[in-house]
C-alpha cells in the first residue's frame, strides 16, 4: 500500500483512511487478522494492541473477562 512495504505503514494509512472516509468499525480484530495480515505468527493480543497503535478501529469479538488469574503457587527459585 505505501511506498515504505513496511506493515505498520500499511497499517496506519489504511486506519488514517479508514477514519478520514467515515468507514465504520464493522470488522473484529479476528476479521482484520485475517484479511490484512495472515501471516501474523505473534501472539493475537499483540495485533490488537498494534491495531490500537495504528489507528485502526474495530469491534471487540468477545466479552472481557479480566486479566489471568495464576493457578499454582510460584515455587522457590532453585536455579
């Protein structure tokens, strides 16, 4: 898309001209992964943040539950 072939280049033009056009959020994250960068080998919660960094709106695909919880206890360091 721009001259750089850099993604958050492309990223950011598309989210600048996403929101100069009056083009609604009516995308997931889910759908945008899968359409702009199938490729994408990081975590999932990482494109999100970098969709947030980028300026590209979309709708959440879930309900919010709250940060992880740990399930063991943290062991002694032995190490």
């Amino acid at each position: 898309m721009t001259e750089e072939d850099a993604q958050r280049a492309d990223f950011t033009a598309y989210g600048i001209m996403r929101r100069l056009f009056g083009i609604e959020n009516d995308k997931t994250w889910k759908d945008l992964l899968a359409e702009m960068a199938p490729d994408w080998k990081d975590d999932p919660r990482n494109f999100q943040k970098f969709l947030r960094e980028t300026l590209n709106p979309f709708q959440p695909a879930g309900q919010w539950r709250g940060p992880r919880k740990c399930v063991r206890k943290r062991g002694k360091n032995i190490h």
